[in-house]
C-alpha cells in the first residue's frame, strides 16, 4: 500500500517541473520579439479664447431692472367665470365650496364655491385631501381636517 505522502510529493514535482518549463518557454522581453516604436504625439489642440454664443440665445437679454418692469402682473378678475354644474354620475359628498383653485393661470383663480373643484381621494385616508380643478385640470392640497 503506497502512502498519501507519496502522491502529494508527486504533485508538488510535477508542478515544480511546470513552471520550470514555462519559466523557460516563456519570452522573458517583449520589447526582443516586438519592437516596436511609439507614435510621436500629434500637435497638441488650439484652444479657442473667445467664447461661443449659446445656440439658443438669439438677442442680448435684458437687465434685471428691465425683466422686472416687463413682467406681466397678474389681473384682478373682472368678470365671474361660469359656474361649472355636474350633469353626470352620483352628487358628490365632499363639500368643496370653501375652496379654489390656487394655480396662477386658472380662470377660477380666486373663485370660491364655483363647482370647478372635484375631491380626489379617499375621505378617511389622511388628514389631506386631493382636490382637482376641472377648469385646469391642475391638483391641489386641501390640509383643512
């Protein structure tokens, strides 16, 4: 019967004679069996010193004092907007009537009780509630409890 120790001396022999024979069979310089030379660099890039326009910038823009006096104010509602009256589905149980629409381009901006708000969400679902304007179609948050 031949001991364990045999064959892991084995082993260890045959390995040692592996890199042996890859430690010569190996080309130890590759410089001797590719020469091969560098390209010399290409001239380095001009950099341009002046900056170019923004492609989408057509006209100087004005100063801030400028900006300013040509800002659109917002307009006192001169006339009331119609009043929006559902005609389809089931009444609706939220009371939104003490509620407008806060969205700054909303005709019923201001307007309270016009029929325009719609709740949008579940009434014990928080303490807030969603409400959609249907004039706008734009969302808002009523926090009232």
């Amino acid at each position: 019967m031949v001991s364990y120790l045999f064959y892991y001396q084995l082993v260890l022999i045959a390995l040692l004679w592996l890199c042996v024979m890859l430690h010569w069979a190996w080309p130890s310089d590759p410089a001797t069996v590719y020469p091969m030379t560098p390209d010399p660099p290409g001239p380095r890039p001009k950099r341009h010193r002046e900056p170019t326009p923004f492609a989408g910038l057509t006209t100087k823009p004005p100063c801030d004092a400028c900006a300013h006096a040509t800002a659109p104010r917002p307009q006192a509602p001169s006339s009331p907007p119609p009043r929006i009256t559902p005609t389809r589905g089931r009444h609706r149980q939220v009371d939104t009537s003490t509620h407008f629409c806060p969205n700054p381009a909303c005709a019923y901006r201001g307007w309270v009780g016009w029929g325009n708000l719609r709740a949008n969400g579940h009434p014990n679902g928080g303490p807030w509630r969603q409400l959609l304007c249907v004039a706008c179609r734009r969302y808002c948050l009523d926090n009232a409890p």
